[in-house]
C-alpha cells in the first residue's frame, strides 16, 4: 500500500562489561548506516552511541514522528536483532541492529470534514479546525485541532478523529465527530455580604456559534447598593474571507463615593462618576493555540489603543481538567483633554489545571497588573476594579479600586465528569492601597465552590473569605445558569 522510498540498514555493535558477581551492561558502540539517509536521520540516531541497547526505540519513535508531521502518515521503524559473542573479555555480547524505514508516500491535508450534526456550515468548521487543505499532514496538529474544537465550546466530542485517505490523489481527509453544543447561556447571579448586610447581583447571557456561522455575542450586568457595570462584546469572523476577526467591545460604568467636602466641617460628600467607553479592533488565531488582537477605543475624555495575546490550551469547555490558558494586555491611553497624565495599563493572568489523581484535580491561577508611571495624574475609573470571583474572592464584586496589584491561588477540585466540580481555595494577594489608604495591602481570601450540572441545567454555590474576619461575615454567592 505505501511505496518505499529509502530503506536504511542500521549496523548497532552492542558493546557490554562485566562487573564481580552482575550481568554483563549492554551499551550501543557504533551506528552503520547503510541505504539511503540524509544528514538529518543521522543527528536523530547516531546520538544513541554509547548509550543502552533498548534507546534505539526512542529514538527511531521521534525519528517516525517528525516524518508523520512532514506528510508521511504511514511511516513505520521495524528493526531485528541478531546476536554473537566477542569482546576481550569473552563475556561481550555483540550484538546487529536491523533496521528498516518504510518511509512510504508523502500526503497532504484535504478539507476536514465532520461526521456528527454540528449545526454549523462546512466551510465554518473548516476554519475552526485550524487545519489547512493542501498542509502536509502533521499527526500533531490533528491532536492540536481536535483539542481546540473541543474546548470552543461549539461542540461535544462523540468519537475520536479519524484519517481517509483519497484514493484519486496522495490526500488524507481529517473526519471529526463533533456535535453541536448547548453552550450558549443565560445566568443569573446573587452575592450577600453578612458583614455589610449587602446584596449584589449579576445577569450575564452569552451567545456562542450564532446560528452556525461561528459569530459570538455577550452581555454582562451589573448591580450593586453603590455602583452598576454593563459589558458588550461582538465578534463578526474571518472578514472578507481573511483570517481576521472584527471585535466590537463596549462599557458602560457608574459610581457612587465620598469625599470630603469642600467646607470647613470636614463633613464628606457623595459624587457620582459615570464613564462609557466603546472600542473596535481586529483579532486572529495563530496556530491552534495563540490568539492576538489589536483594538482601538475611546470614551468621552481619552482615546486608547490596546494590545491582546492570549493562549489556551485546556482539553475541554466545560470543568476542564487538564492544560494551560494565558492572558496578557497592554493599554495606552492618550489625549486627554483635561490634561491629565497619559499611562500604560499592563495585566497578565495565567490558569492551570493538573489532574493528581482520579477526579481530583489542582488548579493554579496568577494574576497581575499595574499603571504607569506610577505618579501619574488618574481619575477613580482609571483604577482597576477589584473583587469577584475573577480577582479578589473575599471581596464583592468590583469592591475596592487600585493602581497595582498582585494575587495567587491553589484549588484543589474533585470533579465528576462534567456534571461535578467541588472545590477548596486559598487565595493570597497584594494591592495598593487607594486614598485615602497608602502603600501595598495584605490580602488572603479563601473558600469552598460547588458547580453542578443536570441536563441544560447548572448551579454555582460558593463562600468566601477575607482573612481575618469571622467565620460567619463572608461572602456567600449563588448562581443560576441555563443551556441553551
């Protein structure tokens, strides 16, 4: 079926010396390469001289691996050992190596195709897939497509990927066996305060994979005793048949806080902030794990540009188990007309999973960010917003502002499938202090969460805590969350 092109004979002198009362070492002396090869085999193989008898197998293993990630698909290492005796000793066994590569004929990729009701356009999956027609096959990025469409949230993985080959041309078609997803969502959540006696709420409805075409909306609001926050996020995809995506992003923020009155009483006095900000920009995927996006935006008082790179690697939407996510943003905001100072906002978090055992699983979050220069001229919304379950678990959401900040966490998660998730969390941090408090403030929250999911059906339950406080004046938090 696979036509040969090289064959390489291996000539291995497997060399051993004898130690007092042990067996005999066996260690590779020579490579001989006989057939064709090119200098390129020869650094993969010939780096196994002087090391034991059985590395040859790894070895040849990445040796066939490059090849099936260079079109060759059917590849195939076969070797066969031959023995003798010799050495000085008397004791050595010499041993011949035979080996055989069957390179066979190279392939490239054809249009991927999916086995399983998507509810999404042919010509849509393909792009979400990552792989491109006319490639040459790589076995790897087979593994890296089927990964990323399964963590898209667009679809549920029924059965593995599988190969075809066209039997017109040397072409191999990746067939996935990916069905539509109820993913898109619509949430409710409800946070209490027992020290501040506050109830705070959320309404959150994301819209994935608009009918098919891979175009997704969001809206999420806010609503607390002192402050309301609205967000608006479009993406319109692959504009005018590019691998550009159009991203329109808009916020909405309002404010209550004191201050101190400008009279002699030093009585304080409440001023309501408000800001709306909308932006446009351009994202893309590189490879299939890589993200970057350029935007521009504006508000009433300043214009800014912003730079986006994000990487995700996780083996799944829903409760993942397994992998890598990246975050990091860099802002520039200028032109203001009241002559306040121009500034460079900069965060980055990073999120992993690692299964120990079983169903328990440890998650690691990292998250930081900063304004500057650090004397820069700002208004309160210039700070970030701190607090929620995003930064800050002990606090409210969006509880406190801050020019820099810092937090870690470890959770440990004992999931069940994708219907469970319970987990514990300890979460320190750092931040500075806004006026009129100064300087870097010590903060650790930690807490438990529960996540189940029955049918298009989920709810969230969590309690958090800021240290110091008693066991009973944390946050307890309850979310309600429907598939559609």
């Amino acid at each position: 079926m696979w036509n040969v092109k090289c064959k390489i004979l291996l000539v291995l002198v497997l060399a051993s010396s004898a130690f007092a009362g042990e067996a005999s070492l066996c260690r590779i002396h020579k490579v001989v390469w006989v057939g064709e090869h090119s200098a390129y085999d020869e650094a993969h193989l010939n780096l196994v001289e002087g090391s034991p008898c059985e590395s040859w197998k790894n070895a040849a293993a990445r040796l066939a691996r490059d090849y099936e990630d260079r079109g060759f698909a059917a590849v195939q290492v076969e070797g066969k050992m031959h023995y003798g005796m010799g050495g000085a000793s008397g004791k050595d066994t010499l041993g011949v190596l035979m080996v055989e590569l069957k390179r066979g004929a190279g392939y490239v990729w054809a249009a991927p195709e999916n086995l399983d009701s998507s509810g999404t356009d042919a010509e849509v999956f393909r792009r979400l897939s990552g792989i491109e027609e006319g490639a040459p096959v790589s076995l790897t990025d087979l593994e890296r497509s089927e990964r990323k469409l399964a963590r898209l949230g667009y679809f549920e993985q029924t059965a593995p990927a599988r190969l075809f080959r066209d039997p017109a041309r040397n072409r191999l078609v990746p067939a996935f066996s990916m069905r539509a997803a109820r993913n898109s969502e619509a949430e409710g959540l409800l946070s209490y305060s027992s020290e501040d006696n506050l109830w705070e709420g959320q309404v959150n409805v994301k819209l994935y994979n608009i009918l098919g075409t891979a175009r997704d909306l969001t809206l999420q609001g806010f609503t607390g005793e002192n402050s309301r926050h609205l967000d608006f996020m479009y993406k319109e995809p692959w504009i005018f048949g590019s691998p550009w995506n159009i991203v329109l992003r808009g916020q909405f923020d309002e404010e209550i806080y004191s201050v101190e009155s400008d009279s002699l009483d030093g009585k304080m006095k409440d001023v309501t902030e408000r800001i709306a900000m909308g932006e446009v920009g351009v994202t893309r995927d590189i490879g299939f794990d890589w993200n970057i996006g350029i935007f521009f935006g504006m508000s009433e008082d300043d214009e800014h540009t912003t730079f986006e790179v994000n990487y995700v690697s996780l083996d799944r939407f829903v409760l993942p188990r397994r992998g890598l996510k990246m975050q990091g943003s860099a802002t520039w905001k200028m032109d203001r007309p009241d002559s306040l100072d121009n500034y460079l906002e900069s965060h980055g978090k990073i999120l992993s999973y690692y299964p120990l055992f079983g169903n328990v699983i440890t998650r690691f979050t990292g998250a930081a960010g900063g304004i500057f220069p650090t004397d820069a001229t700002l208004k309160r919304s210039d700070y970030f917003a701190l607090g929620g379950m995003d930064s800050f678990k002990g606090m409210g959401y969006r509880f406190m502002r801050s020019r820099a900040y810092g937090f870690s966490e470890l959770a440990l998660l004992w999931q069940d499938g994708y219907n469970l998730s319970v987990e514990a969390f300890y979460q320190p941090g750092l931040y500075r202090g806004f006026a009129p408090e100064r300087g870097w403030k010590q903060e650790q929250d930690y807490g438990v969460a529960f996540t189940q999911y029955r049918g298009n059906w989920s709810i969230n339950l969590y309690y958090a805590l800021r240290n110091g406080e008693n066991y009973l004046d944390g946050i307890i938090g309850f979310g309600l969350k429907t598939l559609f």
